[in-house]
C-alpha cells in the first residue's frame, strides 16, 4: 500500500506538472486573469491579470490518480464530494469575477447556499455509509466528547471554518498550496496509522498533484489557485479530518490557516467597536508584507510554522500509539 500512496502522489505530481503549462496558454488566451482588491498591498497591482482558477490543475491530477489506482470506494468518494462541491463553488465565484471585471464573485448568501448544500450532502454520504461515530477526540487529554446529534453541526463547522479558511490564506504566491502540502502529508500518516489506506491514497494523490501546481505558482507565480482551488482544498482537509476521526487534530495541523482566521476576525472586531486596526493589514500574512517582509520571507516562515503545527499534531498521534 505504501507503494501505491507514493505512485499516487508521483502521478497526480506528473499529471500537474505537465498540464499545467497548457493550461495557462488557455487561460491567457481566454483572458482568464486574476482581479486585484483595490485595498490590498500595492505590489500585487503589478499581478493583475495572471492566470486563474489553476486549481483545476492539480483537482484533476489528483482525481485521475487516486481513481486510477485506488478505484471508487465509499470513502473516497465522500472524500471527492466534499471537495469537487466546494471547487464548483469556487469555480462559480472565479468565473463571476472575471465576467465582472470585479475583485469580488459570488455574493455572499450565494457562496452561503452552495456551501450548506455541499456540507449537507457530506453529512448524509457518513450516515448512509455505516454506522459513524459521534464522538470526537480531544487532543492531549485522552478524552473523548459525545456530540450525538450535535455531531452534524460540528461538521458543517468544520466544513465552513476550513474552506473559507483556506481561501483566506491564498493571498501570496505558493502560500496556501505549500500549507495545504504540509497538512495532507500530515494527514496521510494519520491514515496510515489508522489503517484507512483511502484517505491516505486520497491525501497522497492531493499532495502530488499540488506540488506540481506549486512548480508554477511560486513566487513570480505563473498562475493562480483561484477559489476553485482554495475553497477545494478546504473541502478536502475538511473531509479527511471527518474520515480520519481527527477532527481537533485539524485545528492543530492547520494551525496557520486558523491564524489568518482569527486574524480577520479581530481585525474586523477591533475596527467595528473602537475603530482601530490591530494588524497593518489581513488576513495575518499582508500584515508582515506591509512590515517590509518579501513574498517569499513570508510564504517561508508560514511554511515553517505549519510545520512546526504539523509537527505537534503528529506528537499527539505519537502518544496514542505508544
């Protein structure tokens, strides 16, 4: 099996890198390219235009993968649901700011509506398909919570949390691809050891597929993800931290996407109630960009904390296994 997760992952890679060219020549001759926030750091300006919505790159690499050598089975099945659901929106949204013109797609409760049907399909697919426990671990306390009915809700969170997440964290070149890379390889191994060699051939074929996507989008990125690919890769590490009833790990393992979160989230509190900024700039990552801080100081010290995030998550996993 561990043969498979590496051919998966070399495949998906493959499949990314040598597509991808194509796919920006198409792109650019559609005049696919990326609009640019008015209020976002200068420097981007000079980005406007660049191919988008190049997750569709590393989507396929990966579904042709996984599919070619793992097959359909129920779990990764939920595992593509969840994530090809939430590319659709993405992909909606990408296509709405391009016919625009606009830096924004998709009106929210529009984006809102996709969303509670993808996560709502999701949570049908792991009741239909046996028995699922309602209970989630609690990390470093070898205790358990019983969430019973609550339980969907907890996934819808889940689902929410990390796919506008993601999409906040894709703000700089290779950014949100590399912290996704670390999260998947992180979540591989949990499947491993959980033996559920779906989701690790899931997260095996993911990773591949958006290391040859990161080959591109580097800083001076070629192409763009698009919110095909951030709210599709959010999908995914949603969907495996259900599938590997690791749910909290989540939080630990994607740590960094959790930061830009928070960061959002006091900025706009701070500024509604005293109007004062904490941060020069969010999400967490313009703000060392307006500190003077390069693209890639920044995407490198990012990368570095989700490893380290990545890391203490795993320890967790260590301990159970001790």
């Amino acid at each position: 099996m561990h043969w498979n997760i590496f051919a998966a992952m070399l495949i998906a890679f493959l499949i990314s890198v040598i597509i991808c060219p194509l796919f920006i020549r198409i792109l650019r001759r559609l005049q696919f390219g990326q609009q640019i926030r008015e209020d976002g750091p200068a420097r981007h300006r000079i980005k406007a235009g660049t191919p988008t919505a190049g997750g569709i790159v590393f989507l396929v690499a990966a579904v042709v993968a996984l599919l070619s050598l793992n097959g359909w089975t129920p779990a990764n099945g939920l595992a593509l649901f969840a994530t090809l659901g939430s590319a659709l929106i993405g992909w909606l949204d990408d296509f709405a700011k391009i016919s625009h013109a606009r830096s924004l797609g998709l009106k929210a409760r529009g984006k809102l509506l996709g969303q509670l049907v993808v996560s709502a399909g999701f949570i049908a697919g792991i009741y239909l398909f046996g028995a699922y426990s309602t209970q989630v671990a609690v990390p470093f306390s070898g205790q358990a919570i019983e969430l019973s009915w609550l339980y969907p809700l907890f996934v819808l969170l889940i689902i929410f949390g990390t796919t506008n997440g993601v999409n906040l964290t894709d703000g700089i070149d290779g950014l949100a691809a590399g912290t996704v890379i670390i999260a998947l390889l992180a979540f591989l191994y949990i499947a491993t050891t959980r033996e559920l060699p779906d989701m690790a051939m899931f997260c095996g074929a993911l990773a591949g597929g958006c290391f040859g996507f990161l080959v591109y989008n580097l800083h001076p990125a070629r192409v763009f993800m698009g919110d095909v690919g951030s709210l599709g890769l959010g999908g995914a590490l949603a969907a495996v931290a259900v599938l590997t009833k690791a749910e909290l790990l989540l939080v630990i393992i994607g740590g960094v996407i959790v930061l830009e979160v928070i960061s959002v989230i006091l900025q706009v509190i701070s500024y509604q109630l005293f109007r004062k900024r904490i941060f020069l700039m969010a999400p967490l990552h313009h703000h060392f960009e307006l500190k003077g801080w390069s693209e890639w100081q920044v995407v490198t010290g990012f990368w570095g904390l989700a490893f380290i995030f990545a890391l203490i998550g795993l320890i967790e996993i260590w301990r159970q296994l001790i």
